[in-house]
C-alpha cells in the first residue's frame, strides 16, 4: 500500500504542473503523455524494532535529450516548461511531507492508484516469458499483482513477470 500511495503521491503533484494527463505504470513509474519521467524505489529498513521507508524518486526534469531511450521523457520534453530546480524540490518536499501525514484508507489507495493507472482497460502489447500477447491491464491489487485480461482468460502477474510494451 505504501509503494501505491508514493506513486498516488508522486503523480498527483506533477498532475498539478502538466495540462495533460500523468498515469501511474505499474508498479513504480511515472508516465506523462506517454513517456517515463518518473521512476520510484522503496526500501524498508528496521531499526531498533522501527520499520522506515526511504523513498527513492528519479524525476527527469530539465534532459532534454534522451537518444535511444524512447519510452523517456522529462518534465522540460514533454510539458515545454523549464522549471526551477530547487522551487520545485521544495514544492515536492512539502506536498509529500503534507500527504504522508495524512495516509488515507487502504481502499481509497488502491480506488486512486487503479484510477490513475497507465493503459488501464485498454488492449496493450506485453512480454511474457519472451513471447508477446496482446492483453488489458484491469487493476492491480493490495498484494501488488497486476491483473490483464489475456486471450485465454485474466492472470495476475509480479513485478518482472510480465513487462508491457508502449
């Protein structure tokens, strides 16, 4: 739940900055008009008895360029706005540090993340144990498996068991 909220998080501040759409690709990326600009990374440690998250958030903001990578974007390619680096960590900071406050119920987690998810009901092109099939991501769920509709009937997959190709 925790890694679907960031991603929930993380996408609802850059939806504010973009007049287009941003999706969530599950499980941990960001996705504006089509390209990852956004990839997140979360480790729980324990210490002294305590869980911590260390949230890890690789935006692309100001690349321009990005040559052979062409499901990559950044803020600059794909909304034409060059942002200001330090304004928009210190926005980013204070809207994650308002909304971890402020977790909502698990439910309303998975009901935002499935909203927000990328090529949801849509038939999409994916590789499975190398070999493509045209399937439909439904949803994904509170165990973190991602459910698509295949020709032979609906499957969920792990993250690295399936890898979707847009």
């Amino acid at each position: 739940m925790f890694n679907y909220y960031t991603a929930m998080v993380i996408r609802d501040f850059l939806a504010k900055l973009s007049d287009s759409e941003v999706k969530i690709k599950w499980p941990n990326d960001i996705i504006l008009k089509g390209k990852k600009i956004v990839g997140i990374l979360i480790e729980k440690k324990k210490i002294n008895q305590n869980n911590y998250f260390i949230i890890g958030a690789g935006i692309n903001i100001l690349q321009g360029n990005f040559d052979e990578i062409s499901n990559a974007g950044s803020l600059l390619t794909q909304t034409g706005v060059q942002f200001n680096l330090e304004e928009l960590s210190l926005n980013l900071h204070e809207h994650l540090s308002e909304k971890i406050k402020n977790i909502p119920s698990d439910q309303e987690i998975m009901d935002g993340f499935n909203n927000n998810l990328f090529r949801k009901d849509q038939v999409s092109v994916f590789e499975i144990e190398k070999e493509r099939q045209n399937g439909i991501i439904r949803h994904a769920d509170e165990k973190g498996e991602l459910w698509i509709e295949l020709e032979d009937g609906m499957h969920s997959f792990y993250h690295k068991e399936i890898k979707l190709l847009y």
